[in-house]
C-alpha cells in the first residue's frame, strides 16, 4: 500500500506525523511528503473503492463551485490487502467557531451556485449542459453516507427521486437487515402523503455536501471549511436537516444563511420529513437505537 501511494504522490517520502484519527467509519492521519503534508484516509471494508471514488468526485464538485474550502483531493488508491485509500490536501483545522457566519454565508452561495449556473444557460435538457446547469436531481457517481451507497441515478422530481432512492431504499435495508415489519407498513402510508409537503414549492436542484453534520465542519486560519462529504445534487433544505438534528451550528450560522435562502412556507415539516433519512440511515449503520426514532417520526408525519 505504502508502495502504491508513494507512485501516486510521486514521492520517497512518506513519514506518517502522528495527527489525525480513527472516525467511525474510516481511520485517517496526516503523512509528510517531499512536496508537503498529505491526509489519508483508509477503510478496509471491499466497498471502500467505490466509497471513496464517491467522496473523490463530491470534493471536486464542491471545490470547483469555489464556494466553500473543503480538502482538495488527490487521489484514491486500491490496497492490495483490501480496502482503498483517499488521498488529499492537509489542512490545520479546528473547531468552528468565529468563522461560523461565514460558513453560512458560503453554504447559501453553494446552493445557489446551480441557479446562477441556469442564469447562464440555454435550455439545454439533461444532467448537465454545456453552462454547467444541473437541471436533475442525483449525481453522476455513487457516493456513500457513512459507508452505505446512495443511489444517485437522475431524475427530474424531487419528491419521487427522495422517496425511492432514499427513504425507501432505506426502508427495504432494515427490512432485510432487521426483518422489521413495522417501518415498511408505516412507509407504505406515508409515502402518499409526502407530496403534500411539497405543494406550491418549486424545487431547483442545488449542490449538497449531504452529510453535514458538526464532525464534518471545522476552520483554519482563514475561514470555514467542510469535509467527508456524500454528495448529490438535491433541495437545500435537507442540507440543514443533518444539522438541526445533532447540533454543532450556532445561531449566526443559521442567520446569515437564511438572509442568502429564506425559509418557505412548510420549512418545518419537510425538515422532520428529512429527519427520517437520518434517523434510517443510523439504524442502517448502528443498530437498533435508532429504531424508535425512526418510527417515532413517520407517525408523527401522518397525523
């Protein structure tokens, strides 16, 4: 592995410094090189490749909107014993803190930066046209929340492409994993009120990080930066929903975002609506725990 990564690089240095850490997913550290400090993140799992592909191709997109810092990537590399690395740029960060108006301010400007793209558009149908304009929802490669793939493939409605390639897709997982009977039952209700959600909201798919939560935001010296993103192109209010469920943004966050994207009517519901994603996706990774949430909020979504 050490081999094929120093080929990547194009080094003979290779010194690991001792910064970095093992997350739940992946274990992660800081290497010198003859070019400078690199970050590497590992994961043994056989998926780990099209994981970090994933994750590759969610930092280049969000890099290039030139929006908001995250770690520019390097290069993936398969181990040979298993598993694949993630190469990519170091950066000294720490907790967010005086930079947190401005992480708003700069996550507004990425999910409107799709709309500035159509601004400069022809009408041009399909994922991608030649202005850059994303008019779809999805993405143009699997990336994973936590290490379970989402499917990305494209669609023109939002509510349909989150229904069956989110939450169902979520759903059908515990069934087979848990062989629960409830949550299947409790979908199959909700799913025909979901719609109503929506009514009166027109949706313009925005890039997302799509698992910003406080362990994947942090500053440097300089400003905000996000990082470990499970991106898509989506509706922005979900990009909150991650936040406001486990906390780590304090208010000047929330302000200055909502001066750039105010809230629409029907804010709240749809955001406990995109609870549910997070709270099945946790049952998904961590077990039973997060069972009764799950359940918990889809009754609550069909009073």
């Amino acid at each position: 592995m050490e081999a094929r990564i120093k080929e990547a690089l194009k080094t003979k240095k290779l010194r690991a410094t001792g910064r970095g850490g093992s997350g739940c997913i992946n274990e992660g550290e800081a290497y010198e090189t003859d070019d400078g400090e690199v970050f590497i993140k590992r994961n043994s799992k056989p998926a780990a490749r099209t994981m970090f592909d994933g994750e590759f191709a969610a930092l280049k997109a969000i890099l290039d909107t030139q929006t908001v810092r995250v770690p520019k990537p390097i290069a993936v590399v398969d181990n040979p014993a298993g598993g694949a690395a993630l190469i990519m740029e170091s950066v000294r960060m720490r907790q967010l803190g005086r930079h947190s108006e401005q992480l708003g301010k700069q996550l507004a400007s990425l999910h409107l930066h799709n709309s500035h793209k159509r601004d400069e558009s022809s009408s041009v149908h399909g994922p991608r046209n030649e202005s850059g304009y994303v008019d779809q929802f999805g993405f143009g490669i699997t990336t994973c929340c936590g290490y379970l793939p989402l499917d990305n493939t494209w669609h023109d409605d939002w509510v349909e492409f989150f229904c069956r390639q989110r939450i169902d897709a979520q759903v059908r997982m515990a069934q087979e994993k848990y062989h629960d009977r409830e949550a299947p039952e409790l979908w199959a209700l909700l799913v025909h009120k979901v719609p109503s959600f929506f009514e009166g909201l027109e949706i313009e798919p925005a890039l997302l990080h799509g698992d910003l939560w406080g362990g994947n935001i942090a500053e440097y010296e300089d400003g905000p930066i996000i990082f470990d993103p499970a991106s898509y192109y989506g509706h922005s209010e979900f990009e909150l929903s991650i936040a406001k469920l486990f906390g780590g943004f304090d208010a000047k966050f929330y302000s200055a975002y909502f001066k750039a994207i105010p809230k629409a009517p029907g804010f709240e519901k749809r955001l406990d609506f995109y609870h549910l994603f997070h709270y099945l996706n946790h049952w998904n990774h961590f077990g039973g725990g997060y069972r009764s949430s799950s359940l918990s909020t889809m009754r609550r979504l069909l009073k």
